[in-house]
C-alpha cells in the first residue's frame, strides 16, 4: 500500500514539471535553459551560501563541462563568485554575490506579477484551494528535502 502511495505521488509530481514550465516559465520570454540554470543555481546558494560546483552539478543534474560553463558565464556577469574551500583548497565553492541576490529577487518579484495575473481567471475559492494545497505540498517536500 506505502508503495502505491509513493508512485502515485512521484507520478503527480512528475506530471506537475511541465505544468510548472508552461505556467510560470512561459511568460518569461528571455528565460531559455541557461537562465533557468542560472536561477536554480543562485536558489542553491541563497540558501547554503556557498557550494562546491561539483555538488550544485549534483544537485541541478548539470554535467561538469556545463556547470563550468554556466559558472563563467555568472562570474562574468558578476551574479556569483569563485571562493576557495577553507576545509579542502583543491575544491572551488561558488558563492552568490549581492548583485545575484538583485537579481534573484527581482526576478522572483516578477515570477509573482506573472503568476498573479496568470491566475486572473480563477474564482476566490479555487485561489484559496490552491494556495492551501500548494502550501501543503512544501511542507511535505521540505520532509523529503530533510533525508
């Protein structure tokens, strides 16, 4: 029974990945694979300040070639740093500068605009369930984030 439940759920969430994509990417006309890339990089590092390039590689599944990629092309557009590890100094961290926190929030600033007016021809009570439910669900994720 446990693992039926746990199908269904990874089903429902792997069925939300494009929905994800169509409804909050879609309106974001710039946004192509490196700024989409680019966002989840500086996520991760807001909120672990900074990581070696090999894990936030792990983490997003970004080949190594295309994380040293991606990582010159944000030192170069001064969203991020390259720190020596102090624990291991053969290991290169990234760490977010505060022009990537500007960026980072004015962009989610944004995501929200569009996601509000996308949301215009929903009724009061769909809103509401909607956002109870999409609540629900981070804080179930954040448990599966925790293992």
């Amino acid at each position: 029974m446990a693992e039926d439940f746990r199908g269904r759920a990874a089903e429902a969430l792997i069925a939300l990945i494009p929905l994800y994509y169509k409804n909050v990417m879609r309106n974001r006309h710039t946004a192509n694979g490196v700024l989409i890339a680019e966002y989840h990089t500086l996520g991760l590092l807001m909120k672990y300040k900074a990581l070696p390039m090999s894990e936030i590689g792990d983490r997003l599944y970004i080949s190594r070639p295309y994380m040293t990629r991606l990582a010159d092309i944000m030192i170069a557009d001064g969203l991020v740093e390259r720190q020596a590890d102090p624990k291991d100094r053969r290991v290169t961290n990234l760490a977010i500068t505060a022009k990537g926190k500007k960026f980072l929030k004015e962009s989610v600033s944004k995501y929200k605009k569009d996601l509000m007016e996308s949301f215009g021809g929903l009724t009061d009570a769909e809103l509401e369930h909607l956002g109870k439910a999409l609540e629900e669900a981070y804080q179930i994720l954040i448990k599966v984030d925790r293992r």
